[in-house]
C-alpha cells in the first residue's frame, strides 16, 4: 500500500479518522493513534478521547447490574417468603406474592448474567 498524499512512497500507517494510508511524512501522532498530518488529528484524538469515557462507562454500567441484582434477589426472597409464609391466611393472594418474588429473583439472575458481561 503506498500514501495516499504521496504516491510515490510506501505506507507505514493507516489514519485512524480516514482510514487512508500515510508515509512518514504524512503521518502525525495523535493520542496513541496516526493521523492525516495537519488534517485529522484533532478528530482522531476525540474519538480516543470518546473511547475512553466509553470504557470508563462500561465498568459503570457492569456496576449498576450488580447493585440491581443485589435489589431484586433480596426483595425477590422477601416476597417469596412472605407468599410462601402466609398461604393458609390468604389463600390465592399470597400465590400472588410468590410469584412477584419469583418474578424478582429471576431479573436477579438475568442482572447477574447481564454484568457478567462488563468485567
């Protein structure tokens, strides 16, 4: 692949931004990416910039799944119990709770699941 600028001269590099092969004499260091020389750096050091907060964001929402996954499963086991407990006393109803508390447990373990996938 040569340069795009220069076509005379073999490519060391391809643009992060354009994707265009550059030579050394095109090419221009922006974050820990190449750029077009005087013509792209300064988007390709946003996008780095964007994927970093990116990243950062991720390890957030992996967070976020593990604080709800906590939520549901300890009021999943409440509603649960309290379904399962008062049966003879409410009859139907509590069937109705036991299954709200089943209901939580599983979005516990589909949250799990979920921030598995951030780590």
């Amino acid at each position: 692949m040569n340069c795009y600028y220069h076509p005379d001269k073999p490519a060391i590099a391809l643009c992060k931004y354009c994707q265009r092969g550059l030579c050394p004499d095109c090419a221009a260091h922006a974050g820990d990416s190449l750029a077009c020389k005087n013509l792209h750096e300064e988007q390709v050091r946003t996008m780095e910039a964007l994927m970093q907060r990116n990243i950062l964001q991720s390890k957030r929402v992996g967070s976020d799944y593990l604080r709800n996954t906590i939520f549901y499963g300890v009021v999943g086991i409440l509603f649960t119990a309290f379904g399962i407990s008062q049966f003879n006393w409410l009859g139907l109803q509590a069937l109705v709770y036991a299954a709200i508390g089943l209901a939580l447990l599983w979005a516990a373990v589909a949250n799990y699941l979920e921030s598995r996938k951030y780590k």
